[in-house]
C-alpha cells in the first residue's frame, strides 16, 4: 500500500468487498491513532470482520491492526 498521510500514523481502511484501501485520518501520535480508531469504530471492532482498519507509521510498517464489521 502506497503512504499518502503526512502526519506521523495513517489511519487505513481496507475494503475487502472493493478491494480498495482508503486512507480515513492521519495522527501525530500512536495513541491519537488509537482513540480515533475506537471513535470512528465503536461498537464494530471484532476478533474478526469482513474489513479492516490499518495504522501505519510514515515508513509503511502497520504497528496496529483491528478486524470491523
């Protein structure tokens, strides 16, 4: 997946239905990342999902992953 945020985490969506990764936020710290992932996604964290959110660091390693449904 190509890097397209400028803050330090991207926050990345990965539709598996359309087989597409959009890039949803950015974040200046892992924990801002965090927070905005459980906001945007309350409720539909999963131990598995069709979907799944991705936050990336600016050198493209994905340092927290969560399943959504």
């Amino acid at each position: 997946m190509p890097i397209q945020h400028k803050k330090p985490f991207g926050i990345y969506h990965w539709d598996t239905f359309d087989n597409e990764t959009i890039l949803i936020d950015e974040a200046d710290t892992l924990k801002e990342a965090e927070k905005k992932v459980e906001e945007q996604y309350n409720g539909r964290i999963r131990s598995n999902g069709a979907d799944k959110v991705d936050i990336v660091d600016l050198e493209g390693n994905v340092v927290r992953s969560y399943h959504v449904g």
